[in-house]
C-alpha cells in the first residue's frame, strides 16, 4: 500500500478537525482528531503506526471535505 487517503472534517463540538480512513471492509479503519492541524497530522501519524502492524503506507493524505477559510478581518 503506498497511501492512504483520510477525509477530514471540522468538529463543531472542538472547533478542531477530525480525521476518517475506513480500511476494506470487515477489517476497520482509523478516526482520530486534533484541535489544530498540526495536532491532527501528529494524531493521524500515530494512528497509522498503531494500526499496521507489518508494512505501512509511505504516505498519507489529509483530504479536507470543506475548504478551510482565513479569516482576515
């Protein structure tokens, strides 16, 4: 496996993000989150590394269901 792809939506609870890998079925996934995005991909890291026990995915992607939004006022 060479990625995984996890989608990742606001959490309207924490104002922070939560993140979803569903793996086949039968076998489960991931969900994880973290109040900022930096929290979030440590949080999916660890994750990853907990949940495969032999090979890994060489990378992960974080695919955001809403485009995040700057404030600038």
């Amino acid at each position: 496996m060479r990625e995984i792809v996890f989608t990742v939506t606001s959490c309207s609870d924490t104002g922070g993000y939560v993140a979803r890998w569903d793996d086949a079925p039968g076998r489960g996934g991931i969900t994880t989150q973290g109040d900022t995005l930096q929290e979030l991909q440590d949080m999916v890291r660890e994750a990853v590394d907990a949940y495969f026990e032999g090979p890994r995915p060489k990378s992960v992607r974080l695919h955001f269901a809403e485009d995040p939004v700057v404030s600038l006022t």
